[in-house]
C-alpha cells in the first residue's frame, strides 16, 4: 500500500501589520536599489557643470564617479558579516541616513576633494544598503511569495540606468548640478520612516569578527579590477597601467580563494557555489548582466556620436525600455509560475540576446517607433531574466545562509556589470583597429552590440544544467 507522506506544518497567520509588513518590504528596498543606480548614472551627464562650478576638469572630475564606484566594490562583500553582527534592520536603516546625508554633503561641496569624500561615504552606505536591504527581503518573505516579491525588485536597477541620463541632462538644463544629489533626500527620509513604521527589529546572529585577511584580500582585488575595467571603457589609463591593474586584480583573486578555503568564516563564501540553482543563476545571471552596462553604454555611444543627438534626446529613446520593464512588473511571476524557471531562462536569454544584437541594425534614419519597439520588448525580455536569475539563486538557500547569499550576489553583480561595459569598450577598439580607422564608426558600435548579444546567448549552457524541478519550491503552480 503506498505510504502516506505526512503533512507539513503550516505557518502560523500572520496579524494585519505583518501582512502589511510583507507587502511593504519589497517597496522600501526597491526605493533604496532605485536611489542607489539612480545616483550611480545620474552624475554623469552633470559631469560639465560640476567641473566648471568647481573651477576643474571634465576629466578631474570623473573621480566624482569612480571613487562612489569603487567605494560600493570595495565594502559590499562586508555588507553580509556586517547585517549578522549587528542585526539586518539597524544597519539598513543606518546605511539609509548615511546615504542620505551624504548626499546632502555632495550637493553642499565647495571643492573637487570635498566632492570625493562625499562620494566615498555615499558609497560605503551604498554598499551596506541594498545587500543588507535584500537580506531583510529574503529572511521576512515567505518563499512562497519571493518571486513576486523579486519581481518588484528588479525593476529599479532597471529603471536607474535608463532614467538616469534624461533625468540628470533636465536637472542641470533647467535647475543646477546641486539637485541630482538633493533629489535623495525626500527618498531617503520616506525609506526612514518606512522602516522604523514597517520592519520589526532583529538581533546579531553572527559573534564572529569580521575576516580582516579576505577583506584586504578581496577590496585589492576588486578595487583593481573594476577600476581596470571602468578604465578600459573610458580609455583612461596606458595600457601597462592597465595590464597592472588586472594583474592585481587577479592574484588577488587567486590569493582570496585559497585562503576561503582555510577560513572559517570567510568573507565571500565559495561554499554557497556548492548548491547547483545558486552556483548556475550567478554564473549564467552575470553573462546576462553584460547586457546591463554594456547596452546603456553602447546606446549612448550610437545615439549621441554616430547620430549626432543631444544627450536629453538620446536618453529619452533609452528610456523607453523602461517601458518593458513595467510591463514585466505584471507578467513575470504568473509567466514563470507557470512555465518554470529552466525552461524561462534557457528561452529568454536567447530572446534578450536577440534584441540586444537587433540595436546593431539602428541607422540615423531608423524611425524613432521602430527603436523604441525593439528598446520596449527588449527590456521587457532582460527584465523577466533578471526576475528568474535573481529569485532562483535563493531557492536552496536556507535563512542563515542568504546574508552571506546577499553580499555574493553583489560582488558578483558590480563585477559583471563592469566588465560588460569593458567588453563592449574592447570591441570598438578591436574593429576599429580590424578596419584601421582613427575615430569611432557606426560598424564598431555595430560589432559591439553583436559580441555582448553573443555573450548573453552563451549564458544559455549554464542554464541548461538546472534540474527541471529547480525552483519548485517558489512557484505555486507547480
């Protein structure tokens, strides 16, 4: 006779403010990822009105962008010891303030130098507040509703790079260079006050001292391969100092991972890479990710020197892939409920790299609908795999497991992101050497979006390894 598999326990219900509570959640760390890649794209387009108000360089002043960059690289793995020594909510809500009056100090700057302390101190509480934020998503949300919950929010670090851009140019067009810093503070106040109304206390559950050894280990090596990346995409350094720096960046690297394999609590935990839907989503997620620096990068490239517009017009064309990101907002969690997640992320990652080669075939009299079609249905596509990845990585986790989950994530996000943007940069260098011309052409950028449409489909092998029940757990129609 078959045996009877006993019931699982159910949860006890939850009272009217922890309903609240839950719905909540998603929104308060969604407005603080938004802040975040908002203010992370937006100062660059007031990188002109800055140097001149601060009586310096274009090229000075794009430290403004990179110390933030490399502040957020260097302390994110810290982000995970720190939310378990001192408890998730306190340090998400101190990384809030900080980040908040750090802007306020930006906006206040009265010299290049005051600017970058700023940015630094904007970055460390960047660093602590969106991982630490996930990990409260990923303890307080039943699995049963995180991928809607993931859903929500993946929107914002969609939405920031594309927002960005129109945003900053209409700011410094029509008002100063001061207020893409102030426009923080309404933002930050509202996420205070969302989470001391909101999200209940928790309580250190890690007494372990921070891993000094894989914390200078892990910043050198990441601190030089992002700022080696980032200087590839803007050709900022010569080229020995470039090699360096990823020379660096790797030993490093090396270094870090065989001394996590002797450390007890290590600040990056290889070990998570031991759980198959963990180890595939950030593998197969971060070649997907390319698309996220590499396309913005690209478009702006094409948009403004292949085509000769003006910055605000070219943002308000890229902007209209926020458009399938909305619609995704609706479609992602019944889409992948429905389906499962291999199945999701094997198709999809061919169709984001489908229409992120398709921007290849734009011209200057491509009509400007037929660009924001492709824009449209390609973020809608990106968006639903970042939903799949990002929710998927989690599935096999246990609780004590995702804050140390979270900050993983994060390095390997920043990373991807910024080699994205460097793959794309190495490409427009290597066609125009190819063809043997001198300034940038409509075939190099051409190429560009074709190699980054080609890295994306290769995220298709990884994805391919997962168990067809992967994800079940997550899903309610399974």
């Amino acid at each position: 006779m078959p045996t009877e598999t006993p019931a699982t326990p159910e949860e006890p219900p939850l009272s009217h403010h922890e309903k609240q509570a839950v719905r909540m959640i998603p929104f308060i760390v969604g407005c603080a990822l938004f802040m975040q890649m908002l203010d992370s794209t937006v100062v660059a387009t007031a990188l002109p009105a800055m140097a001149e108000a601060l009586d310096t360089s274009v090229v000075r002043m794009n430290v403004a962008i990179t110390s933030y960059l490399l502040a957020v690289a260097v302390f994110v793995p810290v982000s995970g010891w720190a939310a378990d020594r001192f408890g998730s909510r306190r340090v998400f809500l101190a990384a809030v303030a900080l980040f908040t009056l750090s802007s306020i100090t930006c906006a206040l700057s009265e010299s290049l130098t005051q600017l970058i302390v700023s940015r630094v101190v904007q970055g460390l509480a960047g660093a602590m507040m969106v991982p630490v934020g996930r990990i409260i998503l990923l303890r307080k949300i039943p699995k049963k509703d995180l991928l809607k919950a993931m859903s929500f929010l993946s929107m914002p670090a969609l939405f920031g790079p594309i927002i960005g851009p129109p945003l900053g140019g209409f700011l410094v067009t029509y008002f100063s260079w001061h207020w893409i810093f102030l426009i923080n503070v309404p933002v930050g106040i509202a996420g205070i006050f969302l989470i001391l109304r909101y999200i209940s206390d928790d309580y250190p559950v890690a007494p372990h001292k921070l891993d000094w050894p894989g914390f200078l280990l892990s910043a050198i090596s990441i601190a030089a391969l992002v700022s080696g990346f980032e200087a590839i995409g803007h050709r900022a350094l010569p080229p020995l100092q470039l090699i360096g720096l990823i020379i660096v960046g790797v030993a490093c690297a090396l270094l870090y991972v065989r001394h996590a394999r002797r450390a007890e609590h290590p600040i990056i935990d290889l070990s998570l890479l031991r759980t198959p839907t963990f180890a595939i989503s950030t593998l197969g997620g971060n070649l997907c990710r390319f698309a996220v620096g590499a396309t913005p990068f690209l478009l702006a490239i094409m948009l403004q020197v292949g085509f000769g517009l003006s910055p605000f017009a070219a943002g308000m064309i890229t902007f209209t892939s926020a458009g399938g990101a909305l619609l995704m907002k609706l479609a992602a969690a019944p889409v992948i409920d429905r389906m499962g997640f291999k199945r999701i992320l094997v198709v999809n990652a061919l169709l984001t790299a489908v229409f992120v080669a398709l921007c290849a075939l734009f011209r200057a009299d491509t009509p400007v609908w037929i660009m924001a079609v492709v824009l449209v249905i390609g973020g809608f596509f990106r968006s639903l795999q970042f939903t799949a990845v990002n929710t998927l990585a989690y599935a096999d986790l246990c609780s004590a497991q995702m804050s140390r989950a979270s900050s993983f994530s994060a390095t390997a996000q920043q990373l991807g992101i910024s080699v994205g943007v460097a793959c794309a940069a190495v490409t427009l260098n290597l066609s125009m050497s190819w063809r043997g011309g001198a300034e940038l052409d409509l075939v190099d950028i051409m190429w560009g979006f074709v190699v980054i449409g080609l890295i994306t489909a290769s995220s298709v092998f990884s994805f391919m390894k997962l168990d067809p029940a992967a994800g079940a757990n997550l899903r309610k129609n399974r």
